[in-house]
C-alpha cells in the first residue's frame, strides 16, 4: 500500500514537471495546456469507471482493491523514471 501512495503522491506533482519538460522540448502552449489539463480529464474519464466497476466485483486473494493498486503502481512508477531521463534541450527556458 505504501508503493501505491508514493505513486500517487508522485502523480500529484506530474503537472508541475511534464510543462517543463514539454517547455524545454519547445512544444506550444496550446499542446502543454491539453496535456496538463484535458488528457488527464479524458483519460480519468474513461478510466475510473471501468477500473471502479472490475475492483467492485474482483474476488482475489489479496482482497477488491490491493490487486489494482499494484498492478497500476508498477507502469507509474516506471513512466517516472523514464520522465527523469528524457533529454532536456540545451535552449534556456523561460519560468513560467
């Protein structure tokens, strides 16, 4: 349950990175905005139903919840990682 809560906590503070990565590989304000804003509502959109309708009727040895915390913490905290290495430009950027 911790690794589950350190990937939320993680998720939390995804939207003050991904501008400045976005920023520095020179993507317009307009792509930054709707991958800050609307693909995260899109996506939690379509999502959290499913998910919350499948851990409701899931009946596992390690209870309703646990199994989809873990399997959703693993591709997250992989996702992190690679979004520490990717390459940033060497052009200054402006703050924001």
């Amino acid at each position: 349950m911790l690794w589950a809560d350190l990937s939320l906590q993680l998720m939390e503070n995804l939207p003050n990175i991904i501008p400045l990565q976005l920023k520095w590989l020179g993507a317009s304000d307009r792509l930054i905005g709707f991958v800050k804003d609307s693909l995260q509502a899109i996506l939690t959109l379509c999502y959290v139903p499913v998910i919350g309708m499948q851990s409701d009727r899931h009946r596992g040895p390690l209870g309703r919840r646990r199994p989809f915390l873990l399997w959703c913490s693993i591709p997250v905290c992989l996702f992190l990682v690679c979004l520490g290495f990717a390459e940033r430009s060497r052009a200054p950027c402006k703050p924001f």
